[in-house]
C-alpha cells in the first residue's frame, strides 16, 4: 500500500512519491512497472515537514538517497562539449582545462543514478573523487576484465 504524494516526470519516465506502507519509508516508483492499481479510499496525509523541492534537490536522476556525495570527474576533450550542452537536475561546476578536458564536480544524493550515467562515456570518463568511489569503479573495471577474458 502506497501513500500517493507525488507524480514526477524524469528522463521520459512518470514516477510516483509516496510513503510506501511495506516498508514504512518514502519512496519512489516508476509508474511503468505497476501491474494493477486498486483504489481503495482511504485518507492519508503528507507528512509533516515533507517539502517536494527539498526532496528532489541535488538529485542526478530520482533516486534520493540521505547522503549527499560530491563528485569529481574528468572527461577527455572528446566529449566535454556535450558535458557542457546537456541539462541536469543538480547543478554541476564546470573547469575547463587547459589540455580541452572538463572536470565536472557535482554535489548529488543520487550517487548510483550518478555512476550509471558516468559509465557512459568510457574512457572519456574519469572518477577522480571521492576516492571510495573510483575504488569501486576500479574493481567493477576488473571484474569486467576477468569476464572478458575468459574465453567461451
């Protein structure tokens, strides 16, 4: 059971915030992945204190996390251009380097939403910080090697 707070479109998606019973905790839903839906009338209230703004501030994508995570990357000069061109939620720092290169720093509570969407860009994508994070990209990198090296 589903307290509806909020629908919010993102990324081509409708997704609906609302106080999930199971879990007793805010969460948020892509409506695409509902099977059925039954009204079932009864009230409820917002929460006390829930402010929609703040809820989605610093997010990259939907997915709020409590921890706010800043992120420094850098991306070759290959693509810094349409690092620059696209439109983002959280509102990154721009650097241009001196080589053509762009670092992007980044305060987000989306960190995976974040990775998902660095990953994208390969090797004209580099994690600098935080360093727990470019650890975990490092052994994702690895484990992809393993697979890719085993032969069928």
């Amino acid at each position: 059971m589903i307290d509806p707070y909020y629908l919010v479109p993102r990324g081509g998606h409708l997704y609906l915030i609302g106080y999930c019973h199971e879990r007793e905790d805010l969460r948020t839903f892509r409506l695409n992945r509902f099977q059925s839906v039954e009204l079932t009338h009864k009230k409820f209230y917002i929460e006390d204190g829930f402010d929609i703004d703040a809820y989605l501030a610093n997010l990259w994508g939907i997915t709020a996390s409590s921890k706010e995570v800043t992120f420094k990357v850098r991306f070759s000069k290959k693509v810094a251009r349409y690092i620059k061109e696209e439109r983002y939620e959280s509102r990154p720092d721009f650097v241009d380097q001196e080589d053509g290169s762009l670092l992007l720093i980044v305060t987000t509570r989306g960190a995976d939403e974040f990775l998902r969407w660095m990953k994208q860009f390969g090797k004209d994508a580099e994690l600098l910080e935080p360093v727990e994070y470019r650890t975990r990209m490092l052994d994702e990198i690895r484990e992809m090697e393993r697979r890719y090296r085993q032969k069928n």
